[in-house]
C-alpha cells in the first residue's frame, strides 16, 4: 500500500472513529428539546408520511426533511437516472442509500421541487411545489426571516447553525460554536437539520458533512438559490446553485 492509500484509509478511520463518537451523544429522532415549541404529527403528505413541525418565531417550520415519492396530486417523482442532469426533468435521489430515506428524507432537483411553478421570492412564497396541501416551499425571503429571527435572539444569536441542526449524524469539528462540536448542545429550536448531503449529476455526496436546502427564489443570473450549513460552521449560508442539483426540502406551513 503505498502512501496516498495509507493516508485516506487513516483518514476515514479517524472519521468513522469520530462519528462513533458523536453518535453516543443520540437521542431519539422525535425527542425535542424544552426550548423547541413542537406540533406532533403536524401534517401528512400524500405517500402517508408524517412529519412534525416546529413554530419558530412567526413561521411553522416542517421538523423533517420531506421524503414523498409523491406530489399532493398523486403525480409519481421519477427517480434519477436518464435524465439527472436535465434542468427540465423533475426527479430525485436518495440520500446516500435508500435505507436512509427514513430519516434524512429525499434529495430533490429543483423541478421536482417547484412542480411546474414560477419562481418567487416574495414572503411568504406562495408556492406549493413538492408539500402537502396547507404547505409550501419557502423563498428566499423566508428563509432570511427565519435566521434574522434566530440572530435577533440571544439563546441563539452566536450558534444559529447548532440551533438548527440535528444532534445526530454530524462529523465531530473542533471548531468552537461549530455544527460538530459538542453536537449534544445542537437544536435548541426543534429544527432538526440532518446532513443528508446533495445530489449532482447522478452522484450523492456523502452524508454527515452537510445540510443544503432549496428554496424557490432565482438570483439575477436565474441559479436557484438554496440554503448550506456545514459541520465545521457556525453560520448558515446562503449559496447558488445548478438546478439539477439535488437538495433537501423543508416546507413551511401557509
């Protein structure tokens, strides 16, 4: 084994090392902290899937990432094959491996995630997309409403990133305030963000590094704007992006 081959095989057993770590730190998916101001069972999407929500200052937040195979009106999401690196073919991938879907939901492309609407960046968006009736996809707008409201607080103003994400599944960090570090103190606002990474061109990223989440907005260039948080930040970043990248999706309640 020369060099090159000693150096990534001790770097992936160091970060399975790390998520052996982290991963005693769990607790149950739908345990929330005291601080998270929860609705059970909150709503049902058209495949029979529930989610719980989570109200965050104004806005009623989806507390799961969604994982239909569905739109509201029974139409099938292809999954991603032929068509993968097409702007125009709605489809998705699953998160790393179909057992996964569970708890990390589906990686959708911005077609499947819009279903035939007009782009929008108004608040709230009006653009139901991929959610269940009463839901939409949030705009631009509303995610900065959200993380405007998380640095407007006190309890979260210096780790809104660790407010949102989940306690699972993030690759330890030593950054301080980081996603991964001290992974236990995560989600104090019920968010419950999970690193299901992304989906480009029929290739899905490994899991627990990141968080990306589309919204409906489009920037002057016309790329779809999306949402990134990473286990070594602090902060929640705003990125562009392809529209046939794959991303999670969290919807809002209208």
């Amino acid at each position: 084994m020369n060099t090159t081959k000693h150096l990534i095989f001790a770097a992936v057993f160091f970060a399975a090392l790390c998520l052996i770590s982290c991963d005693r730190e769990k607790e149950n998916k739908h345990e929330y902290p005291a601080t998270a101001d929860v609705i059970l069972n909150a709503v049902k999407d058209v495949d029979g899937n529930q989610y719980d929500a989570v109200r965050i200052g104004n806005q009623v937040w989806m507390a799961e990432n969604l994982k239909t195979t569905h739109y509201a009106d029974g139409t099938e999401i292809p999954l991603a094959g032929e068509h993968s690196c097409s702007d125009e073919h709605p489809f998705l991938y699953y998160p790393w491996y179909a057992n996964m879907v569970h708890d990390f939901g589906y990686l959708y492309n911005w077609s499947a995630m819009i279903h035939n609407a007009c782009s929008s960046d108004v608040n709230p968006s009006g653009v139901q997309g991929i959610c269940p009736q009463g839901w939409h996809v949030p705009s631009d707008a509303e995610w900065m409403q959200l993380t405007d409201y998380l640095e407007s607080q006190p309890m979260y103003a210096k780790q809104i990133a660790k407010s949102l994400a989940s306690k699972e599944d993030w690759t330890c960090s030593e950054n301080e305030n980081a996603i991964g570090n001290a992974t236990a103190t995560n989600n104090a606002t019920g968010f419950s963000a999970r690193p299901a990474g992304w989906g480009y061109g029929g290739y899905v990223s490994i899991y627990s590094f990141d968080a990306f989440f589309w919204s409906v907005s489009l920037d002057n260039d016309n790329n779809a704007q999306g949402f990134h948080m990473h286990t070594d930040s602090t902060d929640v970043m705003r990125v562009k992006c392809a529209k046939h990248a794959a991303f999670s999706v969290r919807c809002l309640r209208d």
